[in-house]
C-alpha cells in the first residue's frame, strides 16, 4: 500500500441557483474524500472564485474501493440551516494508480456538473486534483 498526498485545486463555480427569498446567494463547498472534510471560504456571488487548495491523505490500494471526492455546494445562511444547492463527484481511482507508479499524476483543472438533490443541472465547479506519492 501507498501512502500520499491529494491535492484538490477548487478554482471557481458559476450557474448556482440559490433558495434564498431575497435571491442571493453565499456558497461554499465541503470538499469529502474517504471520511476526511474539509471546507473552502463563502463567496458572496453566484459566480465564485476560490482558488483555495485542500490537502488530503490518501491510500492507494487501500481499504474500501470508494476512490472519489465529493464536492458538496452549499449555500451559507444566517439564520436557519444551510442549503444545498447540489454535489458533484470526481473519480480519481486512474489518478492514484498513476501516481503511485510514477510519483505524482494530475488531472487540470476542469468543470464538473452540480447536480441537485432532484437530479437536475445546479451550476458547474471548476476543480483541479493531484496526488503525490509520499517521499517524492
């Protein structure tokens, strides 16, 4: 088994539609991979831009067959419970295989749908993912 760093690049998002009664919206992501969370900055557009890096450890083969990042996007509230605005799902078991065997692999950044708990097209995430074997 091997042992490394996930680096999750979330550079923007556009298109997400909020539930707010006054229109706005301020969304952030939780970013999950294998039990490990972690949570960018709220914008304060619908339109955001990041450009945060998250750092997670990553096993490679290692227990459970799940190789996926989730990106949950949410809209911060104020006074009652944040909404979800919709999620989507990297695939990343390629990335690590090929890190492991060459040190590091990298997928660019690129957009990925945000669908919504009715299934239906909520916006795009733009979001780049690396891994780097440890010792390298």
């Amino acid at each position: 088994m091997a042992i490394g760093i996930l680096e999750v690049n979330l550079v923007n998002g556009k298109g997400f539609r909020g539930k707010d009664i006054l229109g706005g919206i301020d969304p952030y992501v939780l970013i999950q991979y294998k039990g490990q969370e972690q949570k960018s900055s709220v914008a304060k557009s619908e339109s955001p831009v990041w450009n945060e890096k998250f750092k997670f450890q990553a096993e490679y083969p290692g227990s459970g067959g799940d190789y996926k990042i989730i990106l949950k996007v949410m809209d911060k509230d104020t006074f009652s419970a944040d909404d979800f605005i919709g999620q989507a799902t990297i695939y990343i078991k390629d990335l690590l295989a090929f890190g492991v065997e060459n040190g590091k692999s990298e997928i660019w950044p690129q957009k990925y749908s945000v669908v919504g708990a009715n299934l239906k097209y909520n916006g795009e995430i733009k979001v780049g993912v690396s891994f780097t074997l440890e010792g390298h």
